[in-house]
C-alpha cells in the first residue's frame, strides 16, 4: 500500500467530528498557553499531556497535535503584540513583528505569521508524509563535526546582521555566548563553569527569563521614559479589522518568502540536534540576503514575519521525522511525546511505522487536521488579541510588567529567574540605548550550548584532530560557505574599491 | 460616601484573597498541605516518568489523603532541585525528591551543593545498562570490540549521557586492559542519532533507551552489565561476568528521599505509600517490565546505607581517573 | 557612560579568559576542555571593545547622544517590589496590590476602573498560571507565619 492511500486510511480514522472538536479545542489552549510567556511548546505539551492520557491514543494524539501547533502559533503572538517571544524562534519574529505593531500594522503582522506558520506546517506535513523516513536517515549523517559546522555559519552571520554598528553586534552576539557557557559544562563530567560558587548559577540562566528581560522589560521602560498618559501601545493610530486583513500585494510579497523559508526549516527541523531556532534564523537570514525588501527587514517588514513564522513551524514537523521513524526524539516536544506515546501503551521506535500503521497515520493525517484547525483558532482570535494594542498604556504597563514576573518564575518555578530577569531588563535597555543590538545576545545564547557541545565532540571523537571538520564532505562544505560569507564583504569592497581607481 | 463605599469594596476583596490563599492551606490529619513532588530533571525525561508514574498510581489508588504535586527543578544534572529540596527553610516533612544513582554522583561530586541532609525513604527500582552498537556494523560481538579497541587505543568512541555511563566505559577499560574513548552527549537519543549515523561506534544505555531499535534490528545489545542475562529483546547480550569480566556489574538505583528535616513518623508513613505502589500491577507492568528494571524495592533501612556507599564507591572511582576533583 | 560600558566589557572578557584558561583549561588531555569556547569568544570580545574603546577616544563625531531618563527605571524597580510580594504575600495578593497601585498612583485611574481592571487581571493570572497550568507559586511568607 502506497503513502497516500495510508494516509488516507489515517483520515478515515482520524476525521470524526469529536476529533476534529478535539483539534480546535486542542488548538484553542496551545494557543493561549504559547501566548503566555513562561510556558513554551515543551512545557505547554508536559502540562496538558495528561489530560489526554484517559483519551484513546488516537484522539489523544490528534489533541495534542492541535495543542503543538497552537502552541508554536502561538509564540508569535506576544512577540508580535508585547515584544515577548514565547519561544525561542519567535525572537525572529518579534524583530518584525513588534515594530509592525508600533507603526499600526500589528493586525498585519499577526494575520501573516497565522498564515505563513500554516504554509510552514502544511509544507512541513507534505515533506513528512513523502520523504520522511528517507529524510531522517540523511539527517543522521549530520555528526558533530557537520553540525558545529552548521551551527558556524549561522552564528558568523549574527553580528553583520543586526543593528548599525558592526562591532557592538560582534560584542553583543560574542557577550551572548559568554552568557551562555555559565552553568554546568556537560561535556566535562558536569563540573560547573563560571558560577562563583552560586547554586542558582549551577544551572544556568534560562533563556525564557532572559528573553522576558531583554526584550519585554525594556519595552515597557521605554513605555514609561516618555510622559505621556492615555496613550495605547500603538501610538494611538486607529486599528480596524478591515484594515489589518491583508492585501493582495502583501501576499504576493510574504507568499515566496514562506515557501523558501518553509523548505529551508524543514530541513533544519530533520537534523538532529539543529533546533527551530537555527532554522528561522537560517531563513531570516536567507531572505535578508536574497530578497526583495532586505533593506527595511529589521524595522517592520511583513517578511521577516514571514520567513521566521514559517521556518519554525516546518522546522517544528521536520523534528517528528526522527522520532516516528527512529524512535529517536528531534526536539524537546518530541521527546515529551515520546513519554507520552509509552503512557498510552505504544512502543515508540522504528517499528512503530509497521506495526502501528493505524496510529502513525493517524497521528500524521492528525497533523494536517491541527494545522487547520490552529489557523481557525488563529484566525477567530486576531480580533480579540489586536483589542489588547487599544488598551491605554497605564493600564497595559502593570500587566505587562506582573506577566514578565510570573512567566519567568514559571520557567523553572524558582525566584531566582525573576531577580535575573529585571537584571537583565535594566542591562538590556541600557545596551540599547548605546546602540547595542538585543538579538544578537539571544540568538547567539540559544545556538552557542549547541556549537559548544557540537565541536567539542568531534574534537573527543577525533581525538583532537581538526581534519575531522574538512575530510567530512558536508562540514567542509558548510565551512566553505561560512568562509565566503565572512570574506565576501570584505572583497567586495576591495573589488570596488580597484574599480573606482 | 463613594470613598467609604470603595474602601469598603477593597477590604471585601483584599480579604476574599487572604482567605482563598489559606484555604490552598488548608487543615486536617498529614499530609494538611500539598506535598511537593520535586523532579530535578525537566519534564518528558526519565526522572520526570517516574515521579508521575508514582503520583497517577498514588491517586488512583488513593494511597494518600492528599495532594502531591509533582516539580520540575531542571538543571545541574540534578543538583539543583537537591539544592531546593534540602533547603533547611522548607518544611522536609512536606517535600519528598526523586533521586537516581547519576544525580547521587553528581551530588557526592558536586563542591557547590550539599544536599548530605536529604533523607532517604525507599528505592522503587535498579535500572540495568547495556553496552549498545548498531546492527550492521563490523562489530557482531563483544569480543570483535576488544579486537577493534587493542588495534586502535583510543580510537574507538563510546557514546555516553552523564558520569556514570562514562564510569561504566572506565570499568570496561579498567578490567579487559583496553581504552575505549567516551563522549559525552545530551540524552541517550543523541547517542542513538550518532550511533546509527556512523558518528560513534558504541553506547551506554538504559534497556527503555533503545528497546525501540533493537525490536527493529537497528541496534544489537552486545553484552550487559547485569547479573544474569536479561529476557526478552535483550537475551541475546552476554553479561561481563560470561564474557570473564566479573568486576564489570553495575545497576543504578532509582530513589526518593524527604526534605531536609522529615520526620521518622513520616518517612515511616510515606516507606508504607511507596511500598504499596510497588506492589501495584501497574507499577509492575507499565514501569518495571516495559522498561526492563529490576523491581527490588528497598525500605529506608537500607536504601539509605546503600545509596551512601554506592555513590562513594563511584565517586573514588572517578577520582581514581581524573573525572572529579 | 559609552566608556564605561566598553570597560565592563574588558573585565568580563579577561575574566572569562583568566578562569577559562586557568581554571578549566582550554586545551585538555588532547581536546578542547571546558575553556575552549568561552576563551575564543572572550578574546572576540576584547578585541571589538578594544577596538570601540579606541574608535570612542580617538574620534570627536561621536557625542553621548543618551540622556538619563529616570522614568524608564519604574518599572524594572516595580518588578523588584512585585517580586517581593509575591514572596511575602503569595501570587493573588500581589497580583491585586501590584495592577491597583500602579493604576491608581502611577498612572492616576479613578478607584472604579483601577478596581475592574484589578479584580479581572487577577482572575486572568490566578486562573490561568495557578488553576490551569498549576504553576507552584510560593505561597506567601505570612500565611506560614499562622
């Protein structure tokens, strides 16, 4: 029997009206729990899990499904409506999407983040059905050395990126990384790293309470810099449903960029250990290379929203790839489904494709039911979500300020995240107000734990030899291309420079 | 007027919450209050299985006249939430944590946190670990990995998850004279990605860590560090102690303990719980078989010295080899 | 105060050399140790504060164009406070207090919708994070007091 005709197969299971109540319902609370800062899609799907667990597998999984998606539609919104990512690829997100909302176009901004995370998760679905077992297994020749390689490429790219001053991005983006190695060093036997002797720092810092500082807090300061009372969030600009839908040419505009970006994280989403945040930023920076409005990405254009909503979403599918087809969990959400999958009775791993057809494409054709049933959701929620722009800044600025305090004592349930995260605040809306890009000390905190660990294993399996990173065909390749992107500039220049003379 | 009226609404409300927070407190015989749970790992892992396995049989069979509520304290391979649970100004009678064999190591190696006050109440179950491969590769049996590994000292890499898997490396390297190489990954699923990508040759893990692959033929247990042979999917991997490596054994224990300062009556009460929750079916079989542990359960009485000596014992040995300082 | 912060940075990074050299070791019985990554990117750092440190002395273009605007510190200090409280009173409690002493003192609402709005966020907080989502808040200092 073909894919298609199991697929179909998976529908005539999975397509019931209780079933597809269950997948609004589902998508419904993904929705509101990923809005909620704090509670990313890894939590959300731990806490509700056990909801479904008196479900049978079937429609447990088909809610959960609706709960995942929700979940990562979700992230963009407060990135787009208060300048706090829920997850972590919404940072890319919120580059666009918040100044979207400050110029008016927040309506916008939340309509093509709806559609583009569903254009992310439909090619993400497609991909899956047709090349999914084919696709984990090339994942899997993504060693150490090729992601550490990866991972570079992405990481050099941070501090040309972002911001006006190419040397406060180095600085912001390489601060980042310091951050990030403080905590327990677990290529080393767990000793702990750069804590003087603090407990709370043994563990690291969060990046929830982080993001919540560095980009919720300041805003809010901002807000309050100015004395001006009565105002709402978007400067006072008249914002109607009529007008925030999007037009023809704006489609057209954000309609490639989601497709390019979609392939592009799904891709990401297959490899082992890459992350969805390496994805969405991989397209970020795809489109601010090859497209059309690249100039304007950064200060409001809709498709950054676009690239970053759809990449993360498509990335988010690709990592169920090698948990349904190796047994072996992409990503955190994947792994909490695994101890989910076990509850319910199922021996997740290869087989589970040949015994369990029933519920593999059920779980599958349950995927493409979440994705729409999130874009309804979606769709049915934008109305209420741009009222929370009209609200009068003294009214907004208390709620926002007591969210970012119980979102990121949620993260780890410890006060010690919240005394880090007004820290962060103060330091972040100072670094700002010197010119120093935010983003950059983000990004480079989420993907630098996975280059260090990354490149430290490659060096353990060669033996300390770096002839692992060029006699492997794709890192070589990838250190290439991350070579011609540091050089390119700079011969460019002085290419340009030999011309004029 | 309207002054009184709002001071008076204000009253009615600030009241309403102080006596809806009390009532989250609410009185009775032990346990009065909810009961944290604490789970120093994140949700989804093995530890965090464990602790809601426990809570689901608890409440199902209505074990405790009360709420337990399960925390994750993620972070510092368990050290963390050892730092939470031990902390002498939380009520210990009202706090109970997970706590395995690795996160007894790592607290017995940790310099920045005590947790020597935590109380032991029972260990539910040992889990086993097996020496892994992938199915396919030039290594069909234990002994073509001795051969591999005196041709090639250092060369062969050995994926492991934590300290304790890498002191499993070391005791094979210790006791067949060979030097097999550990690298360390996240989780056991990176190890399986690495594994079945050619990336590392071999493995250390649990039987629930690959049971999927190896029932798919993906991956091949090559020898086990168990006292017999294990059953099932796992019958065809020779112990050490067949293979002429006595020493190589080693289980790790999966434990809870109280809050610094727990009562004897409530340990005693909670030993009783935990007792019961071994004995259930479903404990038996959705916990001990599906994931090929040992179920011994242990009392108080002797989980406490055995916990002691058995994360000493380890942690001289990788004093011994450099892990520790 | 461009300065300053350029100074910051220096100590940082030579901190995270000097430990990352010293203490956990940058090269390590034949691989990367512990310090690897963090003395890479700490001499990153240097090196561009270095650079603006030099760029900030050397040229005159560039005038401090922040000004000190005290407003902007209210809230990190607010959540400070609410931090507090939550401590000391537990979530609901503080909740409340927090969202009606800011609308009515800072931002300057009248009683009634100070009231409304309080009473609705609490609910909003209290049933989502609490109820729904069972967040383990700490559940106030006083009510341990009794």
């Amino acid at each position: 029997m073909g894919n298609f005709d199991l697929l179909m197969q998976g529908f005539g299971t999975s397509f019931t009206f209780a079933n597809v109540l269950l997948a609004i319902a589902g998508g419904f609370m993904g929705l509101f729990v990923g809005a909620m800062p704090g509670i990313g899609a890894v939590t959300g799907v731990a806490l509700l899990l056990p909801l479904t667990f008196k479900m049978d597998p079937t429609s447990a999984i088909i809610m959960l499904a609706g709960i995942y998606y929700g979940n990562m539609y979700g992230g963009a919104y407060s990135a787009i409506l208060l300048n706090i990512p829920g997850d972590s690829p919404a940072v890319m997100t919120a580059l666009d999407g918040y100044p979207m909302s400050r110029k008016g176009r927040g309506g916008k901004a939340l309509f093509a983040a709806n559609i583009s995370s569903f254009i992310g998760g439909t090619v993400g679905i497609i991909t899956l059905t047709l090349f999914g077992p084919l696709l984990a297994k090339v994942g899997l020749k993504f060693g150490p050395a090729e992601i550490a390689a990866l991972i570079l490429l992405a990481l050099t790219s941070i501090g040309w990126l972002l911001g006006e001053d190419p040397l406060k991005g180095i600085v912001a983006s390489a601060l980042g990384i310091l951050i990030s190695t403080i905590g327990m060093d677990s290529m080393a036997g767990g000793v702990g790293r750069y804590t003087f002797g603090s407990v709370n720092l043994l563990s690291g810092f969060s990046f929830i309470p982080l993001v919540i500082g560095m980009f919720g807090l300041p805003q809010v300061m901002e807000l309050m810099a100015k004395k001006q009372e009565g105002e709402s969030l978007t400067s006072g600009k008249r914002l109607t449903l009529k007008e925030s839908l999007l037009d023809r040419s704006e489609l057209k505009r954000i309609l490639p960029t989601a497709f390019k970006s979609s392939i592009l994280g799904n891709f990401v989403g297959f490899l082992p250990g890459a992350g969805g945040t390496t994805g969405s930023f991989l397209a970020y920076v795809l489109e601010k290379k090859t497209g059309k409005n690249s100039k304007e990405m950064g200060s409001g254009a809709i498709e950054g929203v676009a690239a970053s909503e759809s990449a993360n979403n498509a990335a988010a599918v690709g990592a169920f790839a090698p948990l349904l087809t190796l047994g072996i969990p992409g990503s955190g959400t994947t792994a909490v489904l695994l101890g989910g999958l076990m509850m319910w009775g199922l021996q997740p791993g290869p087989l589970l494709f040949i015994q369990q057809t029933d519920f593999v494409w059920g779980l599958i054709s349950s995927m493409y039911i979440g994705n729409v049933a999130c874009i309804l959701a979606g769709l049915i929620m934008i109305p209420f979500l741009m009222s929370i722009l009209k609200i009068p800044r003294g009214i907004i600025a208390p709620m926002i300020v007591f969210v970012c305090i119980v979102g990121a004592y949620s993260v780890n349930n410890n006060m010690f995240d919240v005394w880090f995260m007004i820290a962060a605040g103060v330091v972040a809306y100072v670094m700002q107000k010197h010119k120093y890009p935010i983003a950059p000390i983000l990004l480079a905190f989420v993907l630098a734990p996975r280059f260090e660990q990354a490149i430290r294993r490659a060096f353990s399996i060669s033996n300390g030899s770096a002839k692992i990173f060029i006699e492997k065909p794709i890192s070589a390749a990838l250190l290439a291309a991350t070579a011609i992107f540091i050089f390119a500039p700079v011969i460019m220049k002085l290419v340009k420079r030999l011309r004029t003379k | 007027m309207k002054r009184t009226l709002i001071a008076l609404l204000l009253v009615f409300i600030v009241t309403g919450m102080v006596s809806a927070q009390g009532a989250e407190e609410a009185a009775g015989a032990y346990p009065e209050r909810p009961v944290e749970f604490v789970a120093p790992a994140s949700a989804g892992g093995g530890t965090d299985t464990f602790c809601r396995l426990i809570v689901d049989i608890i409440n199902k069979n209505d074990l405790v006249d009360g709420n337990i509520v399960v925390i994750n304290k993620p972070g510092g391979g368990g050290t963390v939430g050892a730092a939470y649970a031990s902390d002498t100004n939380r009520d210990g009678n009202y706090t109970l944590i997970a706590i395995n064999g690795a996160q007894a190591l790592g607290l017995r190696a940790s310099t920045e946190v005590d947790a020597s006050n935590l109380v032991p109440i029972a260990a539910l179950a040992m889990d086993n670990v097996l020496f892994v491969g992938a199915t396919g590769s030039q290594y069909a049996d234990f002994d073509d990995v001795i051969a591999a590994a005196k041709s090639n000292p250092g060369g062969i890499n050995v994926g492991v998850a934590d300290n304790l898997d890498r002191l499993c490396v070391e005791m094979i390297n210790d006791s067949v004279g060979i030097e097999l190489n550990g690298v360390y990954f996240d989780s056991a699923g990176e190890i399986s990605s690495a594994m079945l990508g050619g990336h590392v040759d071999f493995g250390i893990m649990n039987p629930n860590e690959c049971i999927g692959q190896i029932q798919a033929d993906m991956m091949v247990p090559l020898a086990a560090f168990t006292e017999k042979r294990l059953d099932g999917d796992f019958a065809s991997a020779p112990t050490f102690a067949e293979l002429g490596y006595e020493d190589v054994q080693f289980q790790m224990f999966r434990g809870i303990m109280g809050g610094a300062g727990m009562s004897a009556e409530t340990v005693e009460y909670w030993s009783a719980v935990f007792e019961q929750v071994a004995a259930t079916d479903q404990w038996k079989s959705d916990y001990i078989n599906k994931r090929a542990l040992d179920g011994n359960y242990m009392g108080a009485a002797k989980f406490g010295p055995y916990a002691t000596k058995n994360s000493e014992q380890l942690f001289q040995m990788g004093k011994k080899i450099g892990l520790f300082e | 105060m461009d300065i300053l912060i350029v100074i910051i940075e220096i100590i940082v990074a030579l901190v995270w050399i000097q430990q990352g050299i010293v203490r956990y070791q940058f090269w390590n019985d034949g691989k990367p140790g512990g310090g690897f990554v963090p003395v890479i990117f700490a001499s990153l750092v240097l090196i561009a504060a270095v650079a603006i440190l030099m760029r900030e002395v050397f040229s005159k273009k560039n005038k401090e164009t922040y000004t000190f605007q005290p407003g902007a510190f209210v809230p990190a200090a607010a959540a400070v406070l609410g931090g507090f409280m939550i401590q000391v009173l537990g979530i609901l409690l503080s909740v409340f207090l927090f969202n009606t002493i800011w609308m009515r003192f800072l931002s300057r609402y009248s009683w009634v919708k100070t009231l409304i709005s309080s009473v609705l966020f609490t609910a909003f907080i209290y049933g989502i994070f609490r109820m729904w989502l069972r967040v383990p808040f700490p559940s106030g200092f006083i009510f341990q007091l009794f």
